[in-house]
C-alpha cells in the first residue's frame, strides 16, 4: 500500500523526487496493489504521467526505465514514448517506439512522424511506406505538427514530406550509401548501357534497361551523372530506375 500511496500523493517538486526513489528501492518484480498487478515500470510510467509538467522529473523517471526489461510491454513502450514527445525528445521516442514494433505492435505511422521531426526523413519515408502497405494501429498517440492540423495516414505525410525536400531527394540519398562497388566488367556495362538509351531502336534501348537491371541498385552511383543527359527519354527512364531501386522498404 505505501507505493500506492506514493503514486497518490507525488507532486512536482521534492516529494515527487522521493517518491520516486522509494518507488525504485521498494519495487522488485510484480507486486499486487490494491487490486492490480503493479510492475516496476507501471509504477514508474504512472509517476511520470501524474508529473508531466515537470519535464526535468520525466526525465529523471525515464532514465531509471529500462526499455529492454522483460516486464516492459508493448503498451508500457509506447506510453514512455509519448512521455519522450512530451519533454521533446523524439530520438529517444524513436526508441521506444521501434520497441514497441519489436513486441508486437504496429506504430509504423507514428515512427514516420517522429523520424520526420528528427529530420530523418529517408527514415520516416520509409515508415510512411510500412503504413501504407500494413497500416498502423488505432489509437496510439499521435506527435505533434508544426501546423494546426497533420497528415493522417502514411500516404498524406509521405506526399506532403516529398513536396517539401529536392525533387531527387530519395535518388540522392541512396546514390550516397556506401554500396557494394561494382567490378570493371560491370562499369563497362553501365557505360554501354547508358550509350545504348540514346539509340533509335526501342529494342535496343530495353535491352539496355534490361542490362541495367541485372546489375541492380549498385549501379546507382555511377548513373547519377547520366540524369543531366540530353535526351528526355534517357533521363525520364533512368530516374525511374533510379527512383524504383532508392524507395525505402
């Protein structure tokens, strides 16, 4: 009973930081308070939510939380990654939101809002992709936005987040990761691809697709210059191979 009472009684202040410390010293385990099973970390999260205001308390609350415990559930992870948005740390909400995902629940939306408050957006595309083929769940909480009202599915942010980066943004990106090089013989393939794109012969130019194609994604580097060519049709298909080869799965 003496936890409950100090989950009852916390305020902001020094009372709340003791409460805290005999919560931590008192709890071990699961412990049965007034009617419900209490763990450590429901009483931890409890005392951080009855204490939002004080974001330096959060804090303290959070950093005694240990997301890789075995009593830390789906639900405990996503309710301490609405107390990270709440103090504004959303790398750490990130965190616990992907641990969340890894006990079973399905925030993909909300790893895409958070990742793009973090200016991760290659990342938060990539989420925004996971909402649109698997959905995400109902009611779990929903960051904050810049303006009065935000996306609400993965599709609409994934659209609103590309209006505003570079046109190439994605291909730009990917062109950047350190991927497998490619050997000599290959090289001279994309070469002679990229020669064959501006040829009359329709077969030819999908033969050189084609070619492109079975070298793959780790072609991109080396295709990046041939995006300024002069011909429209050989821009038009190398940014959709490029675009295809750097959406984020």
């Amino acid at each position: 009973m003496e936890i409950l009472w100090l989950l009852a009684q916390a305020n902001a202040g020094t009372e709340a930081n003791e409460a805290l410390e005999r919560v931590i010293s008192l709890l071990d385990g699961t412990t049965l308070i007034d009617g419900r099973l209490l763990t450590r970390t429901d009483a931890l999260i409890e005392l951080a939510q009855q204490n939002g205001d004080d974001h330096a308390f959060v804090r303290r609350v959070l950093d005694r939380i240990d997301l890789s415990n075995r009593d830390v559930n789906g639900s405990h992870a996503l309710q301490i990654a609405k107390l990270f948005v709440k103090v504004a740390d959303y790398n750490h909400a990130i965190a616990a939101t992907l641990r969340a995902r890894e006990l079973g629940r399905r925030p993909n939306f909300q790893l895409g809002r958070l990742c793009e408050l973090e200016k991760k957006y290659y990342e938060a595309i990539r989420w925004y992709n996971r909402d649109i083929a698997e959905g995400s769940e109902d009611g779990i909480f929903a960051p904050p936005t810049a303006g009065e009202t935000g996306p609400g599915n993965g599709a609409e942010a994934r659209e609103q987040l590309l209006q505003k980066l570079p046109p190439d943004f994605l291909i730009e990106h990917f062109a950047s990761l350190e991927l497998d090089p490619l050997t000599e013989e290959e090289r001279r393939r994309v070469v002679d691809a990229v020669a064959r794109f501006e040829s009359s012969d329709l077969a030819d130019r999908d033969a050189a697709e084609a070619d492109l194609r079975s070298i793959g994604f780790r072609a991109t580097p080396y295709l990046r210059e041939a995006l300024k060519a002069n011909d429209a049709e050989v821009r038009a298909r190398l940014r959709a191979l490029l675009s295809e080869w750097a959406e984020p799965k």
